[in-house]
C-alpha cells in the first residue's frame, strides 16, 4: 500500500532539531570549509546520539561527496550532508513501505520490551490501517500481564478494532491460535499480534517469540509475513542495543519509532538503520489514536536540518 506524505513532521522532531540538528545547519553558513567545521560536526552528531561508528561514516561520505563533486560553499556541504543522511534511511533493502493487501491474510508480530508503547502502536497501526479500508484483529498475546490485556481492550475500542484474548497467565500460542483461526472465518486482511515485553529472563522472552512463530507458520508457511519491532526513541543508543537481541530471535522486517516528539536523542535512527538494515515503517508523533505517521526518509532529513 502507499502511504501518504508526512504531516506534522517538524513538530515531532522539533525537540531532536533544536537540541543539535539546528546547529548542524548553521555550521555550514560560514563561507569556506575548514577542518574545524568536519570537527564540531562530529562533535554534534556525536551528542545527538548518532554514534562514534556512524558518525564517523556521515563525515566521510559527506566529505568524499564535498570533493568530487568540488564543492567550496557551506550551502552545498550542507546538501551534501543531506543526502548522505537520507542514504542512510533509504539504502537499498533498508527502506520500504509496508505491503499490506486486500483479500489475503497479513499477520504482523509485534515485538518489544515493556514501556516502549507497544500496546499504543498496535492500536495506531490497526487504526491507520483500518482507515486505509483493511479488515483488522488484534490478537492479545501478552498474556504475563492482566494490565497489558486490559489496556490492548481499550485501546481496540478507540481503534474500533476487535481483540481476541483469554485470560491473564494463558498460553500466548493458543491466544495467538485462536486469533488466527478468527481471522480467517472474518475474512480479515490484518492480525496484529502483541507479545510479551518482559519475561523471567532475555532467554525466555526470545523462545516465547520464537514459539508464536511456529504456531503461526503451522497456519500458515508464510506467517507473519512482518516482524515490527517498537523501539523508544528517547533511549537514544540503548533502541540499538535493544534491535540488535530482537532482529537475531525474531528476524525483523520493520520498526516503529515512538516518542520521537519528546527527545532530543533523534539522531539514533541513523544508527539503528545503517547497522540492521531494517526499514522505519513508522514514527510516533503524539499520544492520540492517529499521531502514527509513516516514515519517509528525505521528509525526516529535511524536518531536522529545517531553518529554526
């Protein structure tokens, strides 16, 4: 399906821009190029959380592009910063628009730790997709916590969404199953499946994972045909940390930004991106059923390097 352009994006990464990004911009007014223009900018990018690795990579990309395309004004170094930043999120097999089809089954697994808002995205993605003319179920497969089914409840009856659950301390395969199973007497073109965000130990949460997979491929061979991951952007590096232990259990296909409005730690994306190569399908711009806004890497590269 194709989304639609960006709205409202400046404000969500107004707090990223004006903490950094804004004096990134204006480095690049002054007249000539020198060493210590590449020096503050490394500088810069390294307190927006960009990282030693990637930060290192932006500037010597942007400065390989300064020189062959012989470039001697701040206004061109700027654009040629630009669009290695948008390289980064839109490298090939990085970006993509999430396919969701009419008159097939999609099954989307959900994945995460606790305090991300996991359960808030679920219900902002059936609710965008639902406007968009899919067919939605939620499946209620964190079952370790009654509070997490609960809120899965309300959250589907905002969206207007149906949620299949069993009660709390239930096998999430069988929730998962049964879910299923609805699905396909509905004739639904979308189950979203929440897991659970903490278990007894990161060993756990990961074969639970692994276990819903392997109900849903006896459905069918093909599920889920995508495994989004929702990371906080307010934990800066700490979202890579977190994307690196769930793209080896869970083989992820998407990831979902929330929070990007109330940080000024944006700048992690670009690492997150260019080390797993794993689209954003989404950015969490707000605490309401539709501040869900779909990812495009040149509108979010120009709303961070936008003039204040």
């Amino acid at each position: 399906m194709v989304f639609e352009r960006v709205r409202g994006l400046g404000g969500a990464v107004r707090r990223t821009r004006e903490a950094v990004f804004s004096q990134v911009a204006d480095l690049f007014d002054r007249r000539q190029l020198d060493e210590g223009l590449w020096e503050e900018l490394e500088e810069l990018l390294i307190r927006a959380d960009v990282g030693v690795s990637t930060t290192a990579y932006i500037i010597e990309q942007t400065r390989v592009r300064v020189q062959q395309e012989r470039i001697r004004d701040g206004e061109g170094a700027k654009n040629a910063l630009k669009q290695v930043l948008i390289g980064i999120l839109d490298a090939e097999g990085a970006y993509g628009a999430m396919d969701v089809p009419t008159g097939q089954l999609t099954t989307i697994l959900v994945v995460g730790v606790n305090g991300v808002g996991k359960t808030t995205s679920i219900a902002k993605l059936a609710h965008f997709l639902k406007e968009r003319g899919r067919d939605c179920l939620i499946a209620a497969a964190d079952t370790f916590r009654a509070a997490a089914i609960d809120q899965l409840r309300i959250w589907g009856e905002r969206a207007g969404v149906p949620v299949i659950s069993h009660q709390p301390g239930a096998d999430p395969g069988a929730v998962v199953f049964d879910a299923w199973q609805a699905a396909r007497a509905r004739a639904a073109d979308v189950l979203i499946v929440d897991t659970a965000g903490r278990l007894h130990t990161k060993f756990n949460l990961m074969e639970e994972l692994r276990k819903i997979r392997r109900v849903l491929e006896k459905q069918d061979p093909a599920a889920p045909q995508e495994t989004i991951l929702v990371l906080d952007a307010t934990t800066g590096q700490n979202a890579l940390v977190q994307a690196r232990e769930f793209q080896k259990a869970a083989g992820l296909t998407g990831l979902i930004i929330t929070k990007i409005d109330g940080t000024a730690k944006g700048g992690a994306i670009f690492p997150i991106v260019r080390e797993l190569k794993v689209p954003i399908y989404f950015l969490g711009t707000g605490e309401q059923i539709d501040d869900l806004a779909p990812f495009q890497p040149r509108a979010f590269v120009e709303a961070l390097l936008a003039p204040e």
